[in-house]
C-alpha cells in the first residue's frame, strides 16, 4: 500500500475513533462537568502514552484520536447535544481524501 494511503487510512482511523470517543462521553456524563473533563484528560493521556508505543502512521492515529475529541468536546460544552454535529463537521474533510485515493492510476497521456 502506497504511503500517502496508509496515512490516509490511519487518520480516518483515528479521527473515527477520536469523534466516537466524544460522542460516549458526552453521552456518559452528561450534567457532571468535572468528570467530563477529567476523562478528556485521561483520554488524551492515555493516547499520548499509546503513540509513545507504537511507530509511524499508527502512532500518528493514536495521538489524531486524542486531539480529535478535544476539538469535538470543546464546542460540545456549552451545548452537549451539538457533539453528533462536531464529530460529522470534523470527519467529513479527511473521508473524501481518503476514499478518493486508489492504488490503482490512470494510464498517463503524453
């Protein structure tokens, strides 16, 4: 798989994980606002640690997943029931780049 691709793939990968991960926690804490914010730190963290441990694009999906629900969950918290809206807008530029890549190219004309 060419490089650019496997990127790609990654940060879809990442931002998916990141923007599902926003959407269950603002569902799970809801009216408890330090908990919430306890758990993006801990999340954040626990994706850091985990780009520490792995190389290259998958590294770079385990630190897009931790900054990916900062952005969602920071417009999320004045008005939680926006986090579905966030995690589409946030998604939606990376999917066609990703999808519009084949390994396969037209033949060149000279």
């Amino acid at each position: 798989m060419p490089g650019m691709l496997r990127k790609s793939t990654f940060r879809m990968i990442g931002t998916a994980v990141g923007a599902l991960a926003a959407v269950v926690l603002t569902a799970v804490f809801p009216q408890d606002r330090s908990a919430f914010l306890f758990t993006i730190v801990a999340w954040a963290s626990a994706c850091t640690f985990l780009s520490t441990l792995l190389r290259n694009f998958a590294a770079y999906a385990a630190i897009l997943a931790g900054y990916t629900l900062i952005i969602v969950v920071s417009t999320s918290i004045a008005a939680p029931d926006q986090a579905a809206t966030g995690r589409t807008l946030r998604r939606t530029p990376s999917l066609p780049a990703t999808l519009g890549r084949s390994p396969i190219r037209p033949p060149r004309v000279l």
